[in-house]
C-alpha cells in the first residue's frame, strides 16, 4: 500500500524552514542564557513551541511531495 499526502497542503516561503530554525536557534540560546524574567521565558518557550509546530507541518508537506514524485516515477518504465 502506497503512502499518499494531503492534498491540501499549506503554501510556505521558499525560506520558510530555514528562517523558522535560525529562530529557534535564538530562541534555544535565549532560553539557555536563563538572563531574561521567568515570564518573558515562558512566552519566549511558547513561541518555538509553535515555531517547532510549523515545521513539523512544513516537514510533512515535503515528505509528501516527495512520496507524490516517487509514486509518480515509480509507477513509469524510465528508458536510458
């Protein structure tokens, strides 16, 4: 049984993942630094919370593009 995607996925930036992870690296060292009041580090936290959320969702989305071109060209005879 072939793995097949949703076909209503969410359109992302072309820096979509790149930009969320550099974020989340700042938010990592924020969060390690443990300078800020106990407050704003929580909403900081919140915020890769959802951060790391959409990523996963961005991540799911290539995963099925990627099942989509492989069942695309698994199912042709590619002649050489």
């Amino acid at each position: 049984m072939k793995k097949t995607r949703n076909t209503e996925s969410k359109k992302f930036s072309p820096n979509f993942f790149a930009e969320k992870t550099e974020r989340l690296q700042i938010i990592c060292d924020i969060l390690r630094a443990n300078e800020k009041p106990l407050d704003e580090l929580i909403n900081i936290y919140e915020e890769g919370m959802i951060i790391s959320k959409e990523c996963q969702e961005y991540l799911n989305t290539m995963e099925g593009k990627i099942i989509d071109i492989t069942n695309k060209y698994s199912q042709e005879t590619i002649e050489i």
